[in-house]
C-alpha cells in the first residue's frame, strides 16, 4: 500500500506550473498523509491528475517495478500478441513465411532440454579455449577479431558502422564506448552497481570455468576494477549528442598512435576492417583502455571476453550450465522463458510477422493521414514563425519536405542468417550464434556500401520511436501502431493527443536544440542557418531551460533545464503543432485528453529523483502540464484563470515557432 500511496503522493500532489516558490509547509512523509482522502484536483491544478486521477487512484505498480504507465501497458499487450503469435507458429506443419519456421524452431529447440544438455557448450568450447590460451595482448586482439566476426560478440574493442556526421553520403567505421554488459556509465560512476555488475558475473563465468573460487574471486574484483575504470573515462550521457564531442576522425596512423598498445595491422586483419580512417567516439575512453592493453593485464582482458560470451550468449546454454549463474535462475516457466528467448533472439524477424498482422490498410491508412496533417501543420508553422527569415524558412521546410517517414515495419527486409533445424543437425547454441553471426556482417557490410538514408534504427516491435538526424529519418515501430496505441476508433482528435504526440515529438527532434543543427541531408552543418536566427533560436532555448528549471515537482524538486532541453523543446513543438491543426474547441480539447493519458504513469518518488539527476527527459507529469500550461489554447478550452496553479503568464510561455 506504501509503494502505491507513493506514486499516488507524486502524481497528485506535484505542482502543475512552472512556478519557484516554496511550500509553505513541508511535505511530510507518505505515512503522515497518507489518512488523507485523495481528491481529484481542478484542471487548472494539475491537468495530469485531473485526467488520470481514476487510473492513478486505482492502478497498481507491479511487485517487480518501480513504476507503471501507458507504455508499459503497451509492451504488457506486445507480450501478449507475440506470445500468440508464437504458439500460432508452433502449431503449424506448413508455413506461410519462412519467420514462421524460424520462430518454430528455435522456439522447440529451447524447450528440447535433453538436446542442449547433450550439446551443452561445445559450440563456444573454441572460442573460449582460444580466449584462454592467449599468451600476448597481440593475440587477444586477434582472438577478440574472430569473437566478433565469428560470434558476434565485443567486449574491450567495439566497432560500428554509420553515416559521416559532416557528408552522409560515406559511411565510416566508428570505434565505439566499450562493451558494459548492460551498465550505463552512470552505474559506474554514481553507483557501485556497475563495478558490482561485472564483478558477479565475472565470478559466476570464472567458477563455471571450474577456477577455484579464491582464485576466481580475486581475478573478479580486478577486473571489475578494470572495467570500471575505462567505463568511468568516458563522456556524460548528457554529452551523447554532442557531435563536436564524438566526431573525431583519425586516420589509420593516427589511430594506431591512439591505441599504441596494440599491432594496428593485427587489429585491423583480425576483425577484418579494410579502411583509410576511424571515427574514435569517446576518445578519453578509447585512451583509457589504451592504458590497459598490456601483458600486466592481459588475464582481465581475457576474464572480461569470456564474461562478455556469456552475457550474450547465457540464455542459449543448457539448463545446468546456467545454474553458475546466480541471475538466471527465476521463476519463469520453461515455456515463457523459450518465448521471451525466441522475442529477444529473432525480434526482427517476429516483428516483421507482428507488423503484417497490426499495420492493417485501416491503421496505416489513418496513421499515414495524420503524419500528412501534422507533416503540414509543421511546415505552416515553420513559414508564419516570427523569429525565421526567409532563408530560414525555406531551408526548414526544405528538411521537413525531405524527412523520411518509416512507419510499421521494413516491408524490404533481408535476413542475414538461416536457422537450420535439428534434423538437420542444428542446434539452439549453433543457431544462435549463426543469427548473431548474420547480423554482425550485415553491420559489416555497411562500410562497403554508400550510405542509406531507409535505415530502420528500431524493430518493429519496440515501444518507442526515434529521430535520426544523421539521415533525417522518424520511425514508427509497428507495435506503436497497435490497438493499444493507436485505434481509429478512439477518434482522430484523441489519437492525435496520443500518437500524434509521438510524431510530432519526433519530427520536431529535427529542429531542437541538437537538431537543428543538422541540414535537410543530415549533415552536421551548425551554421546552415544565419547567426541572426540562430541567435533569435538561442533566446528561445534560454528561456525554456529557465521554464524547466524552475518547474518543481511536490513543490521541492526541481528539473534541470539544461539536462533536458532537446526533449523538452521537441515536447513544446510537437503540442503547438497538434493543435495547429484545429481551431475547434471540442476537437482541441481531446488532443489534451489524449496529451494527458499518453503519459499516465504510476511513479515511486525515488524513481523520480534518479530520473532527474540523469535522463534526458522529464517526468511523465511535466511532459503534460509543463507543456500544455505554454500553450494559449488550454487556457482557453479550460477557461484558466490567472489565480490557478496552473496559469502562465502569456510573456512567460514557450513557443518554439
């Protein structure tokens, strides 16, 4: 009841506008309030509570998490469809679409215990005794080459393949941030979960090795130290964005120099790059690690591969194996366990099967005439903006006319690997790695071609969207055009409050504080527009990182503007222009229906004040009533008054166009 009261206390009690002042009382603590009968608040006191206010006095966060909301909700309904969808697979003798025979089999070789335990590990067996004989850093960067290749797998030496950040028409090979094995830098430097991390499952890898556990132990915590070390070299995620920080374009010598502790030649052979120059990402990472490829730590180096094989591949080994490894052993059922592998492994290929069946003519039909109208909103709004010249203008609608749009899924797709089945000789292990396998040369192959601008950055089942501004792209996964998240018969107004939001958030990320940066091709050209505009956009950005800085959550804390301005200016551009597209009252006022129940979400306080220390994004609350109190239309639909919490003055709202 606490963990519930809590999200309750946050979701209703957060101020709704952007305002500085302090409580007058303090906020006492859940327990001291919680007698309290919760009343559902006026819109003009916190609009997120008045539309969510049943769902918030109801809802329910699962045991497992700290928070619950409208996408989670979501991916609760994916889950359920894949789910479906995979025993609709297994049923079958004759398939329609060779995914379907995929899905089948890796699912049935999952299940099949009494084959994996026979099969046990003997398909990594080569490359775990090659990582272990090395003798020289040399021959574990060769090792680490044919890991890769081969396997599918980095651990201390990432490589990439993308477009050139100043020409997209080349692609470029890109040395990546190290391999964490699903820790963010802030793990490392924040917290001890990193360090602690890596050195579990060091230890569990080491002990399934059959090293003694004294030995074991004490080659974990060193190695531990090691990655956590080279983790912690790295730049802010805050600074991810930041081309000027990540574009550092070396040359083969001038690379060689940078990773001195290593035969380029050698590198270069073993993970069969054939290039004139590297894009080093992080370069006080890249330095960092450096410093550790010699033979004085050459028995880490090995520790984290293999740690790095068994974090990718720990799902695949057989029951008792797993049984080293203190995290896998849950309470799921072999069956949901087999699905959620066959989810993870083959999530293009299921998603391809997902998105035939949700992107029927209805949906994408009303999806594609909503990416129209709001398409045309932003580009109305774009030519009547007072800030913009005329050469601004034209070359702002230019990008919005030459921004690619993929919705659902790649109706194009090629699959890079085949399954074969186990009368045939395969097995779960050997498929897996042959899929991972696939898709490391599909990444690969890149680096041969020019660059595509229909690039899809996320699978068709992944519960979000994203901007490209490298290729000037949106993509809208097949799963966001779900019943769950888009349904015509919701109406078009209160969709377009819902997905319309996600749209247009994208499609604004072209012209944010990061965005804008970037020329209709995608090219990094951070003068493009003249000093004039940029300076006149550069007030506006001033002033929403004031708005956000001084927007408090339970009247004490407060959002770091800065942190996340790209978010909330594509927020406050993508809810001008929904509304941009009616004038009608009614129709306006289910876009902020829509607005406020997109973000629904049951939140623990603590969960709230990690997020405000390191996301880029705002809590779900002022993601509604931060944005819609900067916009004129709410206070006419709500006949805001000047004396509700909610109220901004006219001077003080945002208006990005």
């Amino acid at each position: 009841m606490q963990k519930k009261w809590m999200a309750l206390l946050l979701s209703l009690l957060m101020a709704a506008g952007c305002t500085s002042c302090i409580a007058e009382e303090p906020v006492q603590p859940a327990e001291a309030q919680s007698s309290a009968p919760l009343q559902k608040p006026e819109p003009g006191e916190n609009y997120y509570g008045y539309i969510n206010f049943e769902y918030l006095s109801n809802g329910q966060i699962p045991y497992d998490k700290s928070s619950y909301g409208t996408f989670d909700s979501i991916q609760d309904n994916l889950e359920k469809d894949l789910s479906d969808l995979i025993d609709r697979c297994v049923a079958k003798t004759s398939f329609d679409h060779p995914f379907e025979q995929y899905i089948k089999e890796m699912y049935e070789q999952y299940m099949d215990v009494d084959a994996r335990e026979k099969n046990g590990i003997a398909d990594l067996t080569p490359i775990i005794g090659a990582i272990q004989d090395c003798k020289t850093v040399d021959e574990w960067v060769a090792v680490s080459g044919s890991l890769y290749t081969e396997y599918g797998i980095s651990s201390l030496i990432r490589f990439n393949v993308q477009p050139d950040s100043y020409d997209t028409s080349v692609t470029r090979l890109m040395l990546s941030n190290i391999n964490t094995c699903g820790s963010m830098k802030e793990n490392f430097t924040r917290t001890d979960a990193g360090t602690e991390n890596v050195g579990s499952l060091t230890e569990d890898v080491l002990t399934a090795l059959e090293v003694d556990p004294k030995t074991a132990r004490e080659r974990a915590a060193k190695t531990a130290r090691m990655v956590t070390d080279i983790a912690s070299a790295g730049l802010d995620s805050s600074e991810m964005l930041n081309i000027e920080k990540h574009y550092n374009l070396y040359t083969i010598d001038e690379f060689a120099k940078l990773y001195s502790n290593v035969d380029m030649d050698n590198l270069m052979k073993s993970f069969q790059w054939k290039t004139d120059a590297v894009i080093v990402y992080d370069v006080s990472q890249a330095e960092k690690a450096n410093s550790f490829f010699t033979e004085e730590h050459l028995q880490e180096l090995k520790d984290y591969s293999l740690v790095c094989i068994m974090y990718d591949y720990g799902k695949m080994i057989p029951p008792s194996y797993q049984n080293n490894f203190k995290d896998t052993n849950n309470m799921q059922k072999m069956d949901e366990k087999a699905k959620r592998f066959v989810c993870e492994c083959l999530e293009e290929e299921i998603g391809i099967l997902y998105g035939k069946e949700t992107c029927t003519t209805e949906v994408m039909t009303a999806a594609r005439k909503m990416l129209d109208d709001l398409k045309t909103s932003c580009g109305d709004l774009i030519r009547n903006s007072d800030r913009l010249s005329e050469d601004s203008v034209k070359k702002l609608t230019g990008k919005l006319d030459n921004m690619i749009f993929l919705l659902g899924y790649n109706e194009n797709y090629q699959c890079p690997f085949e399954i074969t089945p186990a009368k045939d000789g395969g097995n779960l292990l050997k498929n897996s790695i042959a899929v991972k396998r696939g898709q490391t040369k599909k990444i690969r192959e890149k680096l041969s071609r020019k660059a595509e601008r229909n690039t899809w950055d996320m699978t068709p089942v992944t519960v979000n969207a994203v901007y490209n501004p490298a290729v000037n792209t949106v993509t809208i996964p097949a799963v966001m055009l779900s019943k769950s998240a888009f349904d015509p018969a919701n109406g078009e107004y209160k969709n377009l409050g819902m997905l319309g939001y996600v749209i247009a958030h994208e499609m604004n990320h072209a012209f944010d504080s990061n965005g804008y940066k970037y020329d209709a091709n995608g090219c990094y050209r951070p003068d493009w527009m003249n000093q004039k505009d940029r300076d006149a956009y550069q007030k506006i950005m001033d002033k929403a990182t004031a708005y956000y800085d001084q927007y408090q959550l339970l009247d004490v804390y407060n959002i770091n503007g800065a942190q996340t301005l790209s978010e909330n200016l594509a927020d406050l551009a993508a809810v001008q222009c929904i509304l941009h597209t009616t004038n009608n009252k009614d129709q306006q006022k289910q876009i902020f229906e829509g607005i406020a129940t997109q973000w629904a979400s049951l939140v623990l306080v603590t969960d709230v004040l990690k997020q405000l220390c390191g996301n880029e994004h705002s809590p779900e609350e002022a993601r509604v009533n931060a944005v819609v109190s900067s916009t004129d239309q709410f206070y006419e639909v709500y006949d805001i008054k000047q004396t509700d919490k909610m109220y901004v003055a006219p001077e003080n709202r945002i208006k990005v166009w």
